[in-house]
C-alpha cells in the first residue's frame, strides 16, 4: 500500500516583509520626535525648523543602503521608522502607491 504525499498550498503572493520590499516607507518624510540616537549626518532641517532624516536627490532616506534596500542605523531609527509596522495597513498602502516596482 503506497502512502500519500502531503499536498502543501502554496500562497499566490509572497508575504510582506522588509526583506522583499523597495523601502516604500523610506521616501516618506519622517519627522524626528524623540531621541533615538540618530547620527547627525541623517538629520535636516525642514522649512518650518524641525529635525527630520535627511533624503538624498533620489528621494530615498540617507540611511538606506541603496544595495540592500534595507536601513544603515536600524538600532536607532526614530521612532516614527519603528511604528511603522511591516504589512500594516499603512505599509500595504505605501507598497500599493509604488505597484510598478512589483510584479
């Protein structure tokens, strides 16, 4: 008597984590709030005189590692970078407003 294999369903979409993203999240403005320990060379200045991380000409956050796609100071990203939560809501709509990157 042959035994049956398992049959595993596989999900049609991968799921959501930092590791398969194009840091969406990253060329949002993030206003420094607290201190969390955020190098100098990250933080700037907007028109109304708050602290926020600093983006480059491509729009993305200075403290993303444009090879990884992932953050350079995540030990001591502000607060702002730590609530926002992987596959949240708010991430999922970030991810949808970037869909052209994603097949």
């Amino acid at each position: 008597m042959s035994e049956s294999i398992p049959h595993l369903q596989l999900p049609d979409e991968e799921a959501v984590s930092c590791s398969n993203c194009a840091a969406c999240c990253c060329q949002l403005e993030v206003m420094l709030i607290t201190d969390t320990g955020v190098p100098k060379r990250y933080i700037d200045t907007d028109d109304w005189g708050g602290e926020v991380m600093l983006r480059l000409d491509d729009g993305w956050c200075a403290a993303l590692d444009r090879n990884t796609m992932r953050c350079t100071i995540y030990e001591v990203r502000p607060l702002i970078c730590r609530e926002f939560e992987t596959a949240s809501p708010e991430c999922l709509d970030e991810r949808k407003g970037m869909s052209s990157i994603y097949r």
